[in-house]
C-alpha cells in the first residue's frame, strides 16, 4: 500500500515553515524600527522589511498553487 500525502495539510504545515523564515528574515529590520535605534537607518529597514514581504507573498502563492507534492517540496526547498 503506497504513502499518499495528504496535499491540504501538506500546504498548512508549508505555510508554517515560510511563516517562521519570515519572521525570522524580518527580526533584525524590527529591532531596527521598533527601538529606534541611534544612527541606524529606519528607512533602509523598511525597504528591506517591504522585499522580504514580496518574496514571501510570492512563496505563499507557489504554495497554494502547487498541485502535488513535488511542486510543493521544490517551493519549500527553494525559500
């Protein structure tokens, strides 16, 4: 009897992992902003807080577009 993946909490358990990498990408940028830091660029955290969103909005649209577990695990490898 084969394995079968179950797709719909595959894609669940998918958008965790790129929840957490993102938080994690965007916790330096926070600091930065949150405690204002003195000579430490607000503006440059920002911008790089706006591409870390970008990237990971598209990471969750290949997520919810992928059709099978291939498609699904090359999405996760590549974040």
């Amino acid at each position: 009897m084969p394995i079968v993946t179950n797709l719909t909490k595959a894609k669940t358990i998918a958008h965790d992992m790129r929840r957490a990498k993102r938080a994690e990408e965007f916790e330096p940028h926070d600091e930065v902003i949150s405690k204002q830091i003195p000579g430490a660029d607000a503006d440059a955290a920002e911008t790089a807080r706006a591409a870390i969103r970008t990237k990971y909005e598209t990471v969750q649209t290949d997520i919810d577009a992928a059709i099978n577990e291939v498609e699904l695990i090359n999405v996760v490898e590549n974040m």
